[in-house]
C-alpha cells in the first residue's frame, strides 16, 4: 500500500513473503559559505560543496531539471553536478551561472544561446587543457571570467561592448584578457558586471566594457586617485564599481575620467558590492559596505527594500547603518536587480527587497525590506 508522504517511514510488503520498512531520511539544515544573486535568481554554496538555487528558471538560470525552464521554485534545491563534484564557490549573472569546483573544475549553465549555456551544468573543457589551476569564478550579462593560481585571466561568452577586455564575436570561447595588458600580469581577483569587467591587478583596479568614455570599451582603463594605497578587493555593478584597500578605505569610480573617489565616514573596510541593474539612471544602483567590527551600511537604490533597511522608499543619499539580527556580522552581501542576500559569519542567510520570483528563497512571494529572520537551507 502506498502511505502518504509525511510518513515516518516506507513500507513495502511482498505477499506476505518479506516485509521491510525503509526509514525516511531527516531534512537537515546546511550552512552557506558562498551566495550570489542575479535576475530574480538567486544561489547558495553550503559547507559540504553543495550547490543550491531557488527563484526563476528563465533560460535554465537554476541549473535543475526538477524545474520548467520557465518555472519558479521559491525554495532552495540541489544542483546536481556530474560525479557528485564538489562545489567550492558560485556566480550568478543576468540569465547565466558559474561555479567552480574542487578538483579545478568550471562549469557553466543558463542561457542556452551564449557558449556554455544550457539547463544543466556542463564543464568547460578549456580550463582542463591549461597548465594552471582556476581559483576564482564570476559571470555577469552573457560574460564569464575565470582566473587562475599563476595570475592569468580569461573571459568567453558574448564580446559585444567590449565585455570581454579582449578581441572577440558573439560567442567567443575562453581567452586571455588584454585590457591594460593584464595579460602579462598578475591578476588577484575579479568580477564580471553587466557590461562591464574589472580585475584587481597588482594592487591596482582594471576595468573595461560599455561606454568607451567612461572605463575605455575593450582597452579598459586603470583607475587611479588611490594616492599610493593598495587595492585589496573590488565590486563591479553598471557603469560603478566599489573598491577598499588595505588600509581600510573605501573608494567608488568613476569619479572625474577614470579617477577614484574616497567615501567619507566609511572606515575598516573589508568589503562591499554594488547592484548590477539594466539600467545606470542616477539612482538605480544599490551599495552596500562592511567593516571589521561587524558593521554594514548601505545605500542607494531602495525601491523594493533592498537595502535592508526597514522600509521600502526612494534612493538613500549617504552610507546608513543596517540593523543586523544580533550577534550577526557580515561575511558576504549580494546583491541581485532589486533584491539582495545577506550572508553571516554563522553561516546563515537572509534577503530583503524585491520576491515575486521566489529569489529571497523563503518558500513564499512576499518581499521583506530587513535582513531579520534567517532562512534556512534544507537537505534531504
């Protein structure tokens, strides 16, 4: 006979020749080491190099065959990946993903008319062939980078707009970047926006794409203005980038041509991220920074309580104080077009802002505008 699903167990009988009771299997809740948010999508990395994604499935964003490819899963699920690999880190762009995985792997999934797109991931067999093992990923609008231990960088996907820092087509496969002739150095970092890329080049920051007026198209510029401090970290959103160094300053670009400008009242900084929305109209952006003592402040963009603030309104003109559920400080935020993840010391994740597609992940579709109660990630 078949029980309902909310049984304790499984029962299975056999004429009455054999009985044999199958327990079922607790749920149990995993911590995130890594999130990402992209459009209306969003994803998690757990502790044990699981893979977890909830929100739209448009194009395949998920990366699961549990979901229509124009469905929608409020709740964190599995990716599955070939080989049971393990998942060290995690990016997710507009329509596409990223992820690398333990044995140097990189595998790449969503929009199926950019190479390496599809509905499940599919390994890039490039960065298999190359003498250098790949440490970090990210993918942004129809765009990836990978860069690797030896301090090489590579982009492939769509060239258009000079995304790619490099000569290349529509759908052009992995290359190195030239942009400020990085390819002859060594790169620590990087991050792919929506049109645009940066890298984190010898203390330095790299960015190319979009407009060739403001971060110089498929040549890039390098920013200046740091007054011989040393970048260690760097966020790149549309047409903005974020970037603190080690002294614990934290600097935005462009300000005048390619310089930077320092943010005032900001101190200890250990890192920050900028929203990548379609459009670069004055407001749209979403900031965020947080510092050494535990402390996130943000600013922009709130329209649909991405802040984190409490309250859904217009754009926030100066740095401000997030309340944080206690004994809680920042390991990572992420923010998504209008909703962003919130990731702890603890392991533990929350969202604010926008959840008509289910991206906050909390099971449900109503928004919040405050990083409150954790959600938890289950696995069965």
């Amino acid at each position: 006979m078949l029980l309902p699903i909310d049984e304790a167990s499984a029962r299975f009988t056999d004429a009455g020749q054999v009985r044999s009771v199958v327990g079922s299997i607790p749920a149990r809740q995993v911590g995130l080491v890594d999130v990402a948010a992209g459009r209306d999508w969003s994803l998690g990395v757990s502790d044990d190099g699981k893979l977890f994604t909830w929100g739209s499935n448009v194009l395949g964003r998920l990366g699961r065959t549990n979901v229509s490819v124009s469905g929608i899963d409020p709740t964190p699920g599995l990716v599955e990946f070939p080989d049971d690999q393990t998942v060290v880190s995690a990016s997710a762009g507009l329509d596409t993903g990223i992820a690398l995985t333990r044995d140097g792997g990189v595998y790449t999934w969503g929009r199926p008319d950019i190479v390496g797109g599809g509905p499940t991931p599919q390994r890039v067999e490039f960065f298999d062939t190359i003498d250098d093992d790949v440490v970090g990923v990210s993918t942004g609008t129809f765009f990836y980078l990978a860069w690797t231990l030896g301090g090489d960088l590579y982009s492939w996907g769509d060239a258009s707009g000079g995304r790619l820092g490099r000569p290349g087509d529509t759908n052009s496969p992995p290359a190195l970047v030239t942009a400020q002739g990085i390819d002859t150095r060594f790169v620590s970092s990087a991050d792919a926006g929506f049109l645009q890329g940066l890298a984190v080049v010898e203390g330095e920051v790299v960015v190319w794409g979009g407009e060739v007026d403001i971060f110089g198209g498929i040549d890039g510029v390098t920013i200046t203005g740091l007054s011989g401090d040393t970048v260690t970290g760097a966020s790149i959103g549309t047409n903005r980038i974020l970037f603190w160094s080690s002294s614990g300053q934290l600097y935005t670009a462009p300000g005048s041509d390619s310089d930077s400008g320092y943010v005032p009242g900001l101190n200890g900084i250990t890192g920050a991220a900028v929203s990548d929305p379609l459009s670069a109209a004055p407001g749209a952006l979403s900031f965020f920074a947080w510092n050494e003592a535990g402390q996130l402040y943000a600013w922009g963009n709130n329209s649909a309580g991405q802040l984190g603030l409490g309250d859904v309104g217009p754009s926030v003109a100066e740095p401000t104080l997030v309340a944080l559920p206690p004994d809680s400080s920042p390991a990572k935020v992420a923010p998504g077009i209008q909703h962003t993840l919130y990731l702890d010391q603890s392991r533990s994740y929350t969202g604010a802002g926008a959840n008509s597609q289910g991206q906050l992940g909390t099971g449900e579709f109503t928004y919040r505008s405050s990083f409150g109660t954790p959600t938890p990630v289950m696995e069965w």
